[in-house]
C-alpha cells in the first residue's frame, strides 16, 4: 500500500519544501518508489529539483483544475516529481463552483497510486483551498516545525485543520509525526521551544530528532540537489535518515 504524506505546515520558511525533497531522496535510497507531488504555486520544490516553472507545459494544476493525468518527471535522483508553477495560484479560485472539488488532487493521486510506495506532497504556506485537497488526498500528514515560540504558536490551527479534514472528507488521515527544524542548540530559545514542542505534541503525534539549522540546506537546494547529494558528510543526513526509516514503518 502506497503511504501518501502531505507535508504542511500554513507557516512559511520552516523547511517544508527541503524536508520533502530529503525525505523523498533518502527513502528512494531505501529502495522505495517515490514521487514527489508540488502543489504549491511558489514551486520551490519544482525549482529544488532542477526543473524551471516557467517552461512547463502541464503541471498538477491540469491535473485538478482539468482533470487531466498527473504530469510525471522521471529519474530525479532516483524519484520522480510532478510539477506546479504559478497558474496554480488561479486553481483555488476556479474550483470555487466545481462539484467535488475537494477529491480533484486525490482522484488524480488514485491513478498512479500503485505505481509508489511513498507519495510525497509539498503544501503551500496556507490553510487554503490546496492544502486542503493535499490532505484530503494524504494518508498520513508530516509537520515540519520551526523551533522558533511565533512558529509553534500557529499548531492549534494546523491540527483544527487536520480534525476537520477527518471528520469531513478522510477520516482514515493520521499524522506521521513533528519534525522540529533550523534548531540552534546555542540558541535558549531554540531549545526551550523544543521541549513545548515535545511535550504538547507528543500525544498527537512522533516528534522526530530536531533538525540543525544549516546554510548547507540552502546552498544544495540552490545546486538544485538533496544535501546528501551535495555534501554527503554532513551531520543532518543521519537525522534525516532516521526520519526517513520511521516513516518505512507507517500504515
């Protein structure tokens, strides 16, 4: 059975695109199937895996807006991706009177469902329209969450929206788990939001080992290459290993 895990966090700059481009990588590297699915209109992970938005002919947006098949790129160190770019910021609006709009994403995902062991989707920065038809076509949902008190504050409203969507549109939705990220262990901060972060979340959900802030994740993102790629010694590789081989256990 494919495990298909949204990635969403509605607070930007907490590493949700790199986590799922490293955990999609280092899952491939396991020797699973994955695809990654970009349903956010900034494309960053489009952008991270070396396509450019902007000379895309289809994208997910045709695949939810018009219902044609998800558009798959092959063979990007070792997963395949399907691409969004801009136009997608015009879907939300567009579904706006459509029948079951809310099952566009998950219809699309079903198709090529068998062909994956893992399906990995980069949410936007929202609690929008795309979000929600990223969860709803989720069997599982990974939070990344920066260690900062502003970027934890906003969890009660992730996790409304997570309720919501079981209760409506996938009651069988669970949460993978709590990736703290840009961890500073210097920073008092840093680690007195960690520990809220263990302690409050811990019943909802796995709080993953924190991820260390690192410039590292940006320069290999701007080579367009996961940071094992890019440096293959670097200390958060192990972490991101370690995540990676949890989610080999969910089902």
């Amino acid at each position: 059975m494919s495990r298909i895990i949204a990635v969403f966090n509605q607070a930007g700059g907490v590493a949700k695109t790199t986590l799922t481009q490293n955990l999609g990588y280092h899952l491939a590297q396991l020797g699973h199937r994955v695809l990654l699915i970009d349903i956010d209109p900034q494309a960053s992970l489009t952008i991270f895996m070396g396509l450019v938005p902007r000379d895309l002919g289809q994208t997910v947006y045709h695949a939810i807006v018009d219902e044609l098949p998800l558009p798959i790129h092959e063979g990007i160190h070792g997963m395949d991706l399907a691409p969004a770019n801009i136009s997608l910021s015009t879907a939300e609006m567009q579904l706006v009177r459509e029948a079951m709009r809310d099952f566009r994403l998950k219809e699309a995902v079903d198709s090529v469902e068998h062909e994956y062991d893992f399906i990995l989707i980069d949410c936007p920065p929202s609690l929008g329209l795309l979000s929600y038809l990223a969860l709803v076509a989720a069997t599982h949902v990974l939070v990344p969450l920066e260690t900062h008190f502003k970027a934890f504050e906003g969890t009660g409203e992730l996790l409304k929206t997570v309720d919501t969507v079981r209760k409506k549109a996938n009651r069988k939705l669970q949460i993978a788990g709590f990736v703290p990220t840009k961890y500073d262990v210097r920073n008092s901060q840093d680690t007195r939001t960690l520990a809220a972060i263990t302690e409050q979340l811990a019943p909802a959900g796995t709080v993953f080992p924190p991820i260390p802030r690192s410039t590292a994740f940006v320069d290999a993102s701007e080579e367009r290459m996961p940071l094992a790629v890019y440096d293959h010694k670097h200390p958060s590789i192990q972490i991101l290993k370690k995540i990676a081989a949890s989610l080999e256990a969910l089902k």
